[in-house]
C-alpha cells in the first residue's frame, strides 16, 4: 500500500502547510507590532506568542511535542543550547521548546521570505555564511544576547541529517561561543521528526509525537579555545549514546568515531 501512503502524506503536507499560513496569518499583526521593540523585550514577546501559536498548532497537525529535561534550566543562568537538525520542522518545535527567552541563528536568505521572513528576523541571528564579516557580526550579536539574558539555540551539525546515523559531523560555533562567553551547554534531543518529514521526499508529511529532551549542562568555565574539540567530542559523545539508548529509530551505523574526523 505504498501508493496510499505516498497520497496519505502528500494530502497532510498540504493540510499542514494551509493551516500553518492561516494560523500565521492570524498572529502576523501583533508579531509585526513587537517587532518594532527592542530586545530582550521583543524576542520574550514574540516566544510568548509562538508558544500559544505552536501549543495550537502542532497538536492540530498530529504532532504534539513532549519535552523533558525542563529542570535541567536553572533560573538566571543563560545556556548555548545544541540540537540535533532532521528536518523543517525543528525550528517550529525548538525555538518555543526551549524555556526563557531564546535566539536561534538563521540564513540570512530566509529573512528574504514573504511573511516568513519576518519571523527568523524577530526570533533569529541573521548570518550569511559565506561572508566573513557576516559571520563576525553574528558572533557578536550572540554574545550580546547571551548579556541580555537570552540563550542561544543552535544546530552543531549545521544543515539537516539525512543520513542514517544519529549524528552528523558538528561545527565549531556553538563551542567557540561557549567557550568564549564561559556559558554553559545544554545539549538537547529531537526525536521523531525525520519521520515526520522524510528526507527526499517534496510536500510529503505524515503525523508522529515528537519527544525534545534537554540533558545536563556541560560546565565551559576556565576552558580556552585549546580546549574546543574537546567540548566538542564531548558534547557530540554525550548526544549520540542518549540518541541511541532511547530512540526507536533505525541506526545505520552506531560508531561516532567516523562522524568526528
């Protein structure tokens, strides 16, 4: 019944995806009225409308998110928080998952993007990847949210895994912030949402919970950049043996040594 599976999750992407611009459209206007605030107060006003936005709609699409681990945030404290990157709809689960006031960093093409745009504008550190001073500039804005007491959420592997390990290989950002801001790291789980969205497959979709577990901090105090792959390996190791201890998933191969070269 392949072909019925195939109509199944193609009619429930487009289902998602109408209800996702309807929704959108119901809270653009106050979104666009908080987005001439300044931070932190901006972000903290955006977060509270995302969640009541994304409390409605992700159990309206069948996807309803169950998160633990929340006690693992300790008042006051700021964290760079690392997340594993399956599929779209990480962004939509992670930014209101995630306790406190939060920014994410994001492609600078996507604040391009119609209505859209205006979100990751709001909710993210815009970065064009392939400018040196971009990149420098997003540095320094994560910096300056992590003293306004925001949190950084971001994903180590950089783009989405559409291999069949748990992991891919992470980047160095998340760890250089952490080690110069002496914040500590929070590493997060995503699962369930590859299946929601499957890799390789255009407007297709189908409806799965989705589990978002926060594990202990990783202290960075007293750490320098000597230290960076490290923290690194270390955070990649913590992920990849949670990953694999609780996700039902299928493992193409369990050895992080490779992901790490």
């Amino acid at each position: 019944m392949k072909w019925l599976r195939n109509i199944a999750g193609r009619v429930f992407a487009i289902y998602g995806l109408l209800l996702f611009v309807a929704t959108l459209l119901i809270v653009l206007i106050p979104i666009w009225i908080i987005s001439f605030l300044p931070d932190p107060r901006k972000t903290r006003y955006f977060l509270n409308i995302g969640r009541v936005w994304m409390g409605i709609y992700m159990p309206l699409i069948g996807c309803p998110v169950f998160r633990k681990g929340l006690g693992h945030f300790k008042k006051g404290q700021q964290y760079v928080v690392v997340c594993n990157h399956n599929s779209f709809i990480d962004v939509p689960v992670t930014t209101p998952g995630v306790p406190g006031v939060n920014k994410t960093l994001a492609k600078a093409e996507m604040a391009k993007i119609p209505l859209f745009g205006m979100l990751y504008r709001i909710g993210g550190i815009m970065v064009n990847r392939k400018d040196d001073n971009s990149r420098r500039q997003s540095f320094e804005h994560m910096h300056n949210a992590l003293k306004m007491g925001m949190h950084m959420v971001l994903f180590p592997e950089g783009t989405r895994n559409r291999t069949g390990m748990p992991l891919k290989k992470f980047y160095d950002g998340a760890f250089i912030l952490a080690i110069e801001s002496q914040t500590p790291v929070i590493p997060s789980l995503l699962f369930h949402t590859k299946k929601i969205q499957v890799p390789g497959k255009f407007l297709f979709a189908l409806p799965h919970r989705i589990d978002f577990h926060f594990l202990p901090p990783v202290d960075t105090r007293g750490l320098t950049r000597a230290d960076l792959p490290m923290l690194k390996e270390k955070v990649f190791n913590i992920m990849w043996d949670y990953y694999t201890a609780h996700a039902k998933d299928p493992i193409v191969n369990t050895a992080p040594d490779a992901e790490l070269a």
